[in-house]
C-alpha cells in the first residue's frame, strides 16, 4: 500500500489525461519562475539605474554635456536616461530651426517623451499578462485534471462488486495532485504579478515625474534664449 500511495506512484499510474494536466502546470509553473528571477532582476536594475541617473541630471552638469555623455554610451535598459535622451534629442532640433514657436519646440519635446514612456512601460510590463494567466487559469486547469481523475475513480467503480475505501482512494489521491500542482503553480505566480505591477507603476511615476521636471528645465531654458 505504501509503494501504490506514494506521490511518484500515483503521477505514473494517473490516467493519461490527468498526466497532461500535471505536464501542462509544471511546466506553466516552471517558465513562471525564470519569468519570476528574470523580472525581479530588471525591475531592480531599473530602480539602481534610475537613482544614479537622477543623481548625474540634479549634479548641476549642462545639460549638453550629459547629453554628449549618454549618448557615446548609451545604456537602453535606463528608462530615465531614455526619457532624457528622448526629450533632448527632439529639443535640440527643433530649437535649432529658426523661426520656430517655443511652445512649438516644448509641445516635440514633451510628445518624444511620451514616446520614450509608452516603450519603457512596455518593457518593464513585458511577460506579466503571462503571470497573470497562470495565477488565474493554474487552479482551474488542476481542478479539471481532479475532476476528470475523479469521474474515472467512479466509473470503475462499475466493475467492482464491492466498493471500498481502498478502491477508490489511489484514483482520488492522484485526481487532488493536479489540483495541488495548480495551486503550486498559481500562488507564486499571483505573488510576482502583483508584487512586480506595483513596482512597475512606482517606477512609471518616477519617470514621469521626472519628465515633467525635465520638462520644466526646457520650458526656462527655451523662454530663455528667445
């Protein structure tokens, strides 16, 4: 009895659709974990970066120099630094132009940086609507695999004279170990998504912060010089 109960006992012996189930949750629980270690990395890269950047534009340098500065060595994984870049680039060419409305040159400014916005909040949302499904689907697809392993352990019960405990129970053991996977996949996976969403806006409120400072430095500087 104890070699027919255990755990690798009853993952070989399910059935095969309950197997599939059992495939599909570990390996939905597997990509969720690299996901997991690959967002928490750059989601912490991008807060180190983003201080050390805001350090280097508030040290009182021209804005000129850092821009010569960032742009020899660009490093596209700094939202702030982007945003920057993004923001200067524009400005500095349309102020070039002569004849141009200083409203004129702050409004490409400012819609460059929306730009540069919208691709760094892709970037640190990239493979959190996959977490999202796995914390949502995970539990129901192991309750199907529980269901379905569960519906067998009854249908053999027609073939059995005498219905005990005994017979029944490998059927039903291995049924709740598609839903123990689920929730094995699920829980961490909800976790990271909601951890990594907050995250992601805190960091998106930093950059936009920022870009308004920003833009405000190129609104003195453009009434400035006209």
């Amino acid at each position: 009895m104890p070699d027919k109960m255990s755990i690798w006992s009853l993952v070989v012996n399910a059935s095969f659709v309950v197997q599939l189930v059992m495939l599909v949750l570990l390996l939905a629980s597997f990509i969720s974990w690299v996901m997991i270690f690959q967002r928490h990395f750059i989601l912490r890269q991008a807060q180190i970066k983003l201080r050390l950047f805001e350090d280097r534009f508030w040290s009182g340098m021209d804005l000129s120099q850092l821009f010569r500065e960032v742009n020899q060595e660009p490093d596209t994984d700094a939202g702030a630094e982007n945003v920057f870049r993004a923001g200067i680039k524009e400005f500095t060419r349309l102020n070039q132009q002569s004849g141009v409305d200083p409203d004129a040159v702050m409004d490409g400014a400012q819609r460059s940086m929306r730009v540069a916005l919208a691709r760094e909040e892709e970037k640190l949302e990239m493979h959190l609507p996959f977490l999202a499904t796995v914390g949502s689907t995970s539990p129901y697809v192991g309750l199907f695999g529980t269901v379905w392993g569960i519906m067998n352990s009854f249908r053999g019960l027609a073939n059995v004279h005498q219905a005990t405990l005994a017979s029944v129970a490998p059927g039903i053991s291995e049924a709740l170990i598609a839903t123990a996977i689920g929730l094995f996949a699920a829980i961490p996976a909800v976790i990271a998504y909601n951890r990594f969403s907050a995250k992601t806006e805190a960091l998106m409120n930093s950059y936009e912060t920022f870009a308004d400072e920003f833009s405000g430095v190129l609104h003195r500087r453009v009434h400035a010089s006209n």
